[in-house]
C-alpha cells in the first residue's frame, strides 16, 4: 500500500510543513477516539480527523442511521425532488441556529458553504425589491481562512494563496483581524478600546454603498492560528453591519456544532448573523455536507418567476445527499441524548488545567481556547514573542513527535492545534497532554 500511495496518491498540502518527509500513516480502522493504523498501533485523534468528529469514530447510533437510510435510497437529487432526511435536517438546523435563520441551502464542503454564501451576497443586493445601490465587495480579517475554492480564497488572507493566484481571484476589502498576542494595531488589552473593531467600522463607513457583506469566523479563527476573539468583538461587528446596512456572514465550518461549547459560536457574543456557514461537524465526522442558512428577508429576493434572474444559480450534483443527511440527524440527536454541549464545557475546563502544566515551559508563549478549540503557540523566546522562523518547523516537528507517543495533532505553523473529539475523556486528555509535555519538554533549549 505504501508504494501505490507514493505512486498515484496527490495528498493535500503535501509540501507545507515538511509533510513531504514523512510517510503517511496508513489508519486502516477506528473506534471512539482513537485511530489505529496497519500494524494495530493506536492513536488519539486530537485533531477530530480535521476538525470533524464529534462523538466519536464509529458511533454506533450514527453508524445505524446511515445503514437505515442506506435500505431506503443513497442517493437523489434535490433538483425538483426532495427527502424526509433532507427536510427534517433543514427544519432541525432551523430551529437550533441563532434566531431569524430560516433557509437552508446545502451544499458539500466548508469552501462551498462559503462560496454560496458569498454567492447568495452578491445577488441579493443585485435584485432586492426596492433600489439601493448594487452593493458587491467583501470585508474579511485580513488573517482569516474560509477555504481553498477560488471565492473562498479571494476573502481569506493566506498570502501564499493569493501570490499563486491572484489573477483568478476578485478584490476583497480586509480589516486588521482581533489578535491580542500579535495586535497587528501594536496595540494592548483593553486601553486598545478594540481599535481592530473600529477600523472595520471605519472601511463599512467609507465605503458602505459598495459593500455587501462582510465574512468572519467567530470568536475564534481557525486556520489563521487559532485566534481568540476578545469578548464583544463579534457583537461590536453586527452592530457595524447593522449600521451600515451590510450583511454579516459568519462562517462556522470550524466553530460550529458544539466546538466552542455553544452549538454555534455566535450564541456566546448573543447575535445572529445574515447568512451562516456550516459543515465539518455538521456530520458528526462520517459524510462530507454543508450548508448555508439564510434569513427570510434575503431568500425573499430570490424569489421570481422560474428560470428569471432570481432563480439563485447553484446546486451540485450530491446536494443534500439523503446518507449525509441521516448521519447528520443522527449526531444532533446524540447532542441532545449525551448532554454534548455540558460536557464540552466541563472537559474544556479540564482542558484548561491540564494545559497549566505546558505554560511554564519555555517553548510555549501563549495558549488560546475556546471550548475544545486550542492553539498552542510555540515561540523562541518568550519575554519578547519572538517566533521560530518557518523554515525550521518547530510544529512540525512537535507533532511529528507526538505521534510517535500515539497522539495525532496538527501544527499550523508554530502553532499547535488540539481539538479532540467532543466526546474526549478526562483520561483522554490526559494522555494528549502528557505527550505533549514530555515532547515540549524534550525539545527545550
Ligand atoms: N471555513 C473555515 C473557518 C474552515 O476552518 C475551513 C476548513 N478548515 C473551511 C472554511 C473550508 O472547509 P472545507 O475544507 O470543508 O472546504
């Protein structure tokens, strides 16, 4: 197997962080937490098998639902037909989302949820009943990271991305993202009064008439290197978005469904957003689907005569499919029956405890949580933040280490991710942070 994987098998990012230099682990099967590889080696996913599993690897709930649904029909379109498993999800998403949310778009991946969302914007401003202006740039924080489609990549602020491919890429406005280790505004908490907020506030002010909407992950971003938002920051956005009559879109794909200990992140800032992206966990981790929900009031501006300028131009063939969605039904109801949401909480406090035994060590600057989303940021020296430069590839080689202590985690850069499963353990944790300690401890200066 090794060899045919080395022959034809293109792996994603394959250059980036040294991943070239080392063979894949095969995992030939899993269960609960843990993945074991060829040899029967096993271990601890803490990275959710990026960012996905919720309850756990082979649930036998969810495991019994796609087989339910696997007797009755794999596969339809939603192009004129429709399925129990789709509309009961829509209607279940609906009713936990933050308020006012009441259309679901599916689509099947994180990068597509984007682009429809950016998409549906883009339109809506084009065609609303009354005339205002045609509203058709984007805001992002200038850090973010929606995805690796070519819209998705236009509002996200990986400059490596955008140098490749700029000449496919459209103009995107960009405000200093809310990062209080590294404050791009050189500022410091709280005398900064959020600067970052207020100079997002000051590009919608100028330039109001021409903006659509404006994208963020929230309270935390993700790829970006996990960065906390400070608290009020996203709600201090809608406000501005509010005032200036342009929308919000809050991509979730990471936050989402339980990560953060709210079922969606925008529930701990108490707001709700325009148009809200979903996938990764939406799943539970078993079957790739996403979706965007829209607000009645921007699904009410596409609805025309058939085939006119209203009809929204999107739809891909496994849109909504009927396996996905009973697996996606499944792992909500396991939220509710399991209490999920309780102990994420209650783990990610545990979390926090054991991470006390990482921060006197002289690699680690700074550690950022949110429920069981962690970024744990190497530095080479402490007192001034210096960071370690890439080519050296501290987190690569973090991790790469970790896994010889059977912990799975990802670097991003010098940051090391932890987001284990929602269903982790005390013990789980333990052995996670363990690992880490002896191989942060090991590497020491
Ligand atoms: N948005 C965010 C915030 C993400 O973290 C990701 C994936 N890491 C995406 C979008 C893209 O999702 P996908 O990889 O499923 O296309």
């Amino acid at each position: 197997l090794e060899s045919l994987d080395k022959a034809h098998l293109w792996h994603p990012f394959t250059q980036m962080q040294g991943w070239q230099r080392s063979q894949p682990l095969i995992i030939e099967r899993a269960e609960g937490c843990y993945l074991y590889d060829l040899e029967g080696r096993r271990y601890l996913d803490g990275v959710s098998s990026l960012w996905v599993t919720t309850h756990g690897h082979r649930t036998p709930e969810l495991d019994a639902a796609i087989r339910h649904q696997l007797d009755r029909v794999a596969h339809t379109t939603l192009l004129g037909l429709t399925h129990a498993p789709a509309i009961e999800l829509a209607a279940k998403l609906v009713q936990l989302a933050p308020p006012g949310l009441t259309r679901v778009f599916y689509s099947d991946a994180g990068s597509t949820a984007v682009e429809v969302a950016l998409k549906i914007a883009f339109q809506y401003w084009r065609q609303r009943p009354d005339p205002r202006p045609r509203k058709t740039k984007f805001v992002h924080l200038r850090e973010s990271y929606h995805g690796d489609t070519v819209g998705a990549v236009s509002v996200g602020g990986i400059e490596l991305f955008h140098e490749i491919y700029r000449p496919l890429l459209f103009e995107a406005l960009t405000a200093p993202e809310p990062h209080c280790y590294r404050c791009p505004l050189k500022l410091e908490r709280p005398t900064c009064g959020m600067a970052c907020a207020e100079e997002l506030g000051r590009v919608l002010a100028d330039q109001a008439d021409d903006i659509a909407a404006v994208i963020i992950e929230p309270i935390m971003m993700g790829a970006a290197g996990m960065l906390a938002q400070p608290e009020g920051y996203v709600r201090r956005v809608r406000e501005l978005c509010t005032q200036h009559d342009v929308l919000l879109i809050c991509d979730e794909v990471a936050t989402g469904f339980g990560r953060t200990g709210w079922m969606f992140a925008c529930e701990a800032e108490g707001i709700a957003p325009d148009l809200l992206c979903i996938a990764k966990g939406l799943t539970g981790g078993y079957l790739p689907l996403a979706a965007t929900l829209a607000t009645e009031t921007i699904y009410a501006a596409f609805l025309g005569e058939a085939g006119d300028f209203k009809t929204f131009f999107h739809g891909h063939t496994y849109t909504g499919n009927p396996l996905a969605c009973a697996a996606a039904l499944a792992n909500l109801a396991l939220f509710e029956q399991n209490n999920t949401l309780q102990h994420v909480r209650a783990i990610a406090n545990y979390l926090a405890e054991q991470m006390d035994r990482l921060r006197p060590l002289r690699l680690v600057g700074d550690i950022r949580q949110r429920g069981l989303m962690v970024g744990i940021e190497l530095v080479a020296d402490r007192a001034t933040r210096t960071p370690f430069p890439p080519e050296q590839l501290v987190g690569y080689h973090v991790t790469n280490r970790c896994r010889d202590y059977g912990v799975l985690l990802r670097p991003l850069g010098n940051v090391i991710v932890l987001m284990p499963p929602l269903a982790v353990s005390t013990a789980q944790i333990d052995e996670l942070i363990d690992a880490l300690q002896t191989v942060l401890t090991e590497i020491e200066p």
